[in-house]
C-alpha cells in the first residue's frame, strides 16, 4: 500500500506491505470483521467527516518534526527490541525487530537519518512528488531515548518544543570561581559545522572531570550545563560501556546531535593503566576510549567518587576539574531553601521566599548531601499527601528522624 512519508531530503510516496494471516483473522475459514483487520478501507471507519481535517494536521507535524531535533515527550511510545546478541536461526528474516510499548516522559531526540544508519532495514524509499497528501503521513516520528536509551517511535501528538529552564545557572549551589569557570568554557564551546567529517572534529572536544562523594552536586553541574547551553543530556556508565563499539557509538551519537555525555563512575577510565593481565580488557577499554576522544568534538562530564593518580595520557585530556565535597552548613541551608521554594505554593505550608528560608534554617544541622535533602523532601511530601494535607516541617522532620534510627541500627 501507498502512504505519505518524509526525511531530511524529500517528503513524498513510499510504500509499504502488511500480512494479513488467514490463522490470525479467519479462524475455520470463518469471516472476520473488516475493522478487526490492520488495514481496511476508509469507508468503513465510524470516524466523521473531521477524521480527514485531523489526519491533514497530524501530517503537517509529522512533516515539522523532520531533521536533528531535542523534544519533550509525555505519553506512549514504542522501543525497538533486536533479537538477543547469541541468537541465531537460519532464516534471520522470520525474526525481525520488534517493537514494545512502554511510556515516556522527558527529552527525547529525534533523528530518522541516524536511526536508519543503526537500523538499515528499516530504511524507507521515498519517491518525491509534488502535491504529497499529509493525512497518509505515519502518526510517530522515529528517534532516540535518552532515559531508556532505545531506538523509539514517538506519536507526534505528544511532542512538544522543549521548556529550557533558563534560570540553571543560578540554581547550581557552586563556589562562585568554579561556577564562572565552567559557566565560561561550556557557553563558549563551538561545535563543528559538519558533524560527520573526522577532520573537524579532531581536538574540539571539551572535557571536565567532577570528582566528589555520591550527591555532592557532581551530576546536577552537568544537567545544568546542558540546560543553559540547551542541549540534549546523554548520561551513561561504566556497565553500559563494556563494549568498544557501544564507547565509540555514545560518542558519535553525541558529536552528531551536538548533545553533552554524562560518564557516571568514570574511575576505570581515569585511574593509572597497569601491566597485570587482570587489567588487559580494561587497559584496551581505555585505549579506545583515548582514541575516540581525540576526535570527540562535543563535551563530555567524567564523575568519579575515588580519588587515585591519573592516567597521564587522560589527564592532558582534561580541560577542568572540580571537586565537590560534603556541603557545610550555608550550602546546605541554600539547598533546602531552594527545594522548598520548589514545591507549588499550593502543597505546602512553608513555601514562599520566607517560610521556606525559616525552615531552611530549622533543617541545615542535619548533615545531608544535596541528593538526600532532595530524596527526604519528596518522602515527606509523599506523607503529607497520604495524609491529605498541606506540607509541613514536621513532615520533614518524621521523615529524617525515621532515617536517622535506620542509621543508628547500622551503626552509620
């Protein structure tokens, strides 16, 4: 059958072919209802004369949402499962992707030129016409998963331009120097004007380390770097990382959508190489990590929690290093205040510029992190609406005094 389709070059008629298995339909040779089958003739819909009105704008976004693109996202969307890596049957064609629902909420990036590049049997033929009919366009847009990290089809229903938050800056609790130092080298950092040329991407590269104790501000610095810079966030592991072609592929991803990678627990590539035979696989891991990020022309943020010597060959590599220790007290009152100004005004009973810096003030002798003020906020809202009411400070105070006796039975 013939349908509308669109990539970054043509937007035009493209066909497509759908089975209709008489074991799935027609059980016993019986006939089945015609709206039960996946594709039957427009005359037979319920749907009123506006159905054509409603397909022609849904087209239309298809159309607008073409090219190299950072969404917002809220509904359900479709994930591409590949058959397992050690699987294999003689006809490979009798089991081909699949794709599984799951739903969606945050920034997606769309981008069907690189998908198919991953992807190419789901590359599409496209004749260019004239006068394309948008009401045969497809409903989803295909593109990449930054939470689930997946290939995705997304309803264009349900994308929105994204709500940069324009304020990041003055929300990163930092010492002033470090602050200005980052602020200065992300906001300044050009990207390449031709993304898929090596040539101009060699050198480009901007790379900091954020080295300090889980919920020290390390992950947050680099969601607000790509906030105010308006990029996408690619965040990653180790564990997500054990192959060399999976290293090279985050980093390509990254240089083509001019997005900023997170490494979290970056230690295995920082700390001096040795000649054991234990180490050879990580030795090779860090070898091509070096190799690609010689040529990796976008930003890249390395956290670690361990402090150890550095590879030497890594550390010329480095542009900036921050270190981020336990929060003292004016760092933590700044934290607290800014997460219950946070909360709607609706919610609480301590929000609101000076409720919430009198309960700042109330909170900062407990020795938190920014991570566990921010964790202990959302149960004591959580308790306040399984209450039914409005957040007080002694729900925070219940919910810190619960994790300060768990603390005390461990001996913490």
């Amino acid at each position: 059958m013939k349908y509308c389709d669109a990539n970054d070059d043509a937007i035009g008629e493209a066909q497509r072919s759908t089975n209709i298995f008489q074991s799935d339909y027609f059980a016993s040779d019986h006939p089945a209802k015609i709206k039960r089958l996946p594709v039957y003739p427009r005359k037979f819909c319920d749907r009123g004369p506006d159905l054509e009105t409603e397909l022609l704008e849904r087209g239309k976004k298809f159309v607008t949402n073409r090219g190299i693109l950072t969404k917002d996202y809220d509904g359900i969307a479709e994930w591409l499962k590949e058959p397992p890596l050690d699987f294999f049957d003689p006809s490979m064609a009798d089991y081909p992707p699949i794709w599984l629902p799951f739903t969606e909420t945050g920034r997606v990036l769309l981008d069907r030129k690189t998908f198919e590049e991953d992807n190419y049997s789901h590359v599409t033929m496209i004749e260019e016409v004239d006068d394309p009919e948008l009401f045969l366009c497809p409903p989803y847009a295909l593109g990449y998963s930054t939470g689930r990290k997946e290939w995705c089809r997304y309803l264009v229903d349900n994308l929105r331009d994204v709500a940069w938050k324009e304020n990041a800056w003055s929300s990163l609790i930092l010492d002033q120097e470090q602050k200005q130092v980052l602020k200065a080298l992300v906001m300044s950092h050009k990207h390449p004007e031709r993304v898929r040329s090596l040539s101009e991407q060699k050198g480009k590269g901007l790379v900091v380390r954020l080295h300090g104790t889980p919920g020290s501000g390390e992950t947050l610095s680099a969601e607000t770097a790509a906030e105010m810079s308006k990029k996408a966030l690619l965040s990653t592991s180790m564990s997500e990382l054990n192959r060399y072609d999976r290293l090279k592929q985050i980093l390509q991803y990254a240089t083509t959508w001019n997005a900023i990678i997170l490494f979290d627990e970056a230690d295995v590539f920082l700390e001096s190489r040795d000649l054991t035979s234990s180490s050879t696989t990580r030795n090779a891991l860090v070898a091509v990590f070096l190799k690609h990020l010689e040529y990796f022309s976008g930003i890249l943020f390395l956290t670690t929690n361990r402090f150890s010597s550095i590879d030497a060959a890594m550390k010329s590599r480095i542009h900036l290093s921050l270190s981020f220790g336990p929060p003292e007290a004016e760092v933590r009152r700044q934290i607290w205040k800014q997460n219950l100004e946070a909360v709607p005004i609706d919610d609480t009973d301590i929000g609101g510029k000076e409720l919430s810096s009198q309960a700042a003030d109330d909170l900062i002798h407990h020795k938190l992190n920014g991570r566990e003020i921010s964790n202990a906020l959302n149960t004591a809202r959580t308790l306040a609406r399984f209450e039914e009411v409005k957040l007080s400070l002694q729900h925070i105070e219940t919910v810190l005094k619960v994790g300060q006796t768990f603390g005390k039975h461990i001996g913490a």
